[in-house]
C-alpha cells in the first residue's frame, strides 16, 4: 500500500501540472458523461466511512459548475448545445443530510441532481441501510478498543487494533456481500447482541422531503426496496419485490415515473440486469474506476459511476477528471 504522504504529495503535484484540465479537454472530443457517486454529505465523524464535508461539497460543486453542464441521467442522450462537457450528481441511500446540506447548495447554483432511494426507509418499514449498522459496529469496536475474533461464512476475522481494524472492516464487506439478506442480517443483529452495542437510528428523508427534493430538481431514482445485494438474492419473486416493488411505491407516492435503478454498492449481475429491464427501468446505475455510458442492454442504458469520498479538495478534482485510471491504463499498456 502507497504511504498516504507519499500518496498526498503526488496527486498534490499531479493537480499543480494541471493535468486534469488535459482530461478534462479530451471528454470534449470522446463526448464521455462523467457520472459521480455520492452518499453522505455531513460534519458526522465515521472513521470507516468518512462523510464528504459540507464545506468541501460546496468546492466540488464549484468546479463543476465552472467547467461542466450538470445534467440528470435522463438527459444523457441529449446533445450538449454549450461545448462543454457533461457531468451528473448520483446520489444513494437517502440520508436527511441531503435535505439539509445538499439541496440548498442545488438550488443555490440551479443545478440538478439524481437520488436513488431506498423505498422501506422512505416507507418507514425499515430504519436504517445494513452497511450503516456495519459502519456503527466498527466505529464502537474502534472506540471502545474492542479485541475479538468476528466469525462471517467461512471466515474468522480479528479485531486487533485501527490498522488491522481497517483490513478487518474490508473483509468483513465483502464477506457479508456473500451472503443472502437474511443470513446478512442475523450475523449483523448476532454481532450487536455479542457486543451490546446501542446504535442510534440515523435520520433519512421521508415523503415529504423526497417530494420537495422532487419538486426542486432532484430527478428520483430506486435503490432497491431494502438495499440488499442484488447478486445475493437467490429467489426470483424476493428480486422481483425488490426490483418491481421499490419502482412501485416510489411511483404511488411521488406521483412520478421511476425509470433509474442503482443497485446497492454498484453491485449487479446479467440476471439483475435483465429482471430491471423485464420491469420496466430504462437505466441501471453501476460503480467504476471510471464513469460514463457502457452499454445498452434489453433497453436498459448500463452507465458506470465514480465513487466519490473524502478527501482534499485537489484530490477530488483529480479523481473526477480519472487521473488515477488513465494512469493505471498507462502503466498497464
């Protein structure tokens, strides 16, 4: 692993050459739609999954307003009448920082955004996303100098301070992608009862706030009916509810069409590719290393989004513009 100031000083340097206006001109001739992924925007400390501060939201959303049309997914096959390049704001899950911290920076710079939401959370059938009690649990585990040995499938994961705690944490992610929703949630609620740990619920949008954001530009998509991983669902009629069902009632209580699926954690397979087309989306939203238009499948426009974090704000510009891709690409010939 690249040491983080020898990491700092390089996308430092990277971004003093001005290397990503160079990419950044290139989109111009290829006509690629760069399209970010973003989840909290909040000052709540998740040493796991570090929230992109209000503040530095504010910068990103100042870069791109100078330099790119900000546009919804549905306008992606809209030709660009300004010359400049195109870039969408996708964001998952539906927390209530977006009410607060994001919505007032759209309106105050009349631009748009996508936000793909969990219909159980909307629907208050369901209080909080898995990965957000996941997040909790690892954050106590820090705070509390927790040392156990965590058993998920067929692994035994040690927790054994902040740096193997950190390699822990990603093991245990991808361990849990693995299994079905309800083998998920029962080592989640067995970890928390071993632990005795008390997570508060975390504030989400509900109708009322999905509606204004609606009302104010934000063009609503689905994050599935209670955001497991699709790829994990093993029951056709269980994909069918997830799928079909969220479209349903994100549609009966916004009054709108719902034509965007963004499968949880950007994961998807052909057999979900192909059920969201049987129901009716006409784009599905997936995770890269780079973004744009992929293909179109039975209908569906298959489009890969940048996943944005926290971090300076020099190195956010540089993973908008894919420098870290195109050098990766450079160095594997």
């Amino acid at each position: 692993m690249v040491p983080s100031f020898v990491k700092a000083t390089a996308f430092n340097t990277l971004h003093t050459l001005g290397i990503h206006h160079r990419l950044r001109n290139r989109k111009l001739n290829t006509g690629q739609v760069t399209v970010l992924c973003l989840h909290k925007v909040s000052d709540e400390k998740d040493h796991f999954w570090e929230p992109i501060r209000p503040e530095s939201f504010e910068l990103l959303v100042q870069y791109l307003v100078l330099h790119y049309d900000i546009i919804t997914v549905s306008d992606i096959d809209r030709p660009s009448d300004t010359g400049r390049p195109r870039v969408i704001l996708s964001f998952d899950d539906g927390y209530y920082d977006f009410y607060t911290n994001v919505l007032p920076v759209l309106r105050r710079y009349s631009i748009p955004a996508n936000h793909n939401i969990v219909s159980a959370i909307a629907d208050g059938t369901q209080q909080m996303i898995w990965t957000e009690r996941l997040n909790f649990l690892f954050n106590y585990f820090l705070e509390h100098r927790i040392q156990a040995r965590l058993e998920v499938g067929q692994s035994e994961i040690s927790l054994q301070g902040a740096g193997t705690l950190d390699q822990s944490y990603i093991i245990c992610l991808r361990e849990l992608f693995k299994l079905d929703p309800a083998a998920r949630i029962g080592v989640l609620d067995g970890w928390f009862r071993r632990f005795s740990a008390d997570m508060p619920v975390p504030r989400m949008m509900g109708w009322e706030e999905i509606r204004v954001c609606a009302r104010h530009g934000v063009e609503i998509g689905s994050h599935t009916m209670t955001h497991p991983i699709l790829t994990s669902v093993a029951d056709p009629q269980t994909l069918v509810a997830e799928l079909q069902g969220s479209k349903a009632v994100l549609e009966e209580n916004l009054g709108i069409p719902i034509n965007i699926l963004a499968p949880p954690n950007g994961i998807y397979d052909a057999r979900v590719l192909g059920m969201a087309a049987r129901v009716g989306y006409k784009y599905l939203l997936g995770i890269g290393e780079s973004s744009g238009r992929e293909r179109q499948v039975d209908g569906v426009t298959v489009l890969s989004r940048l996943n944005m974090i926290s971090e300076p704000y020099s190195h956010m510009v540089l993973r908008i513009e894919e420098v870290v891709h195109q050098l990766k690409r450079l160095i594997r010939g």
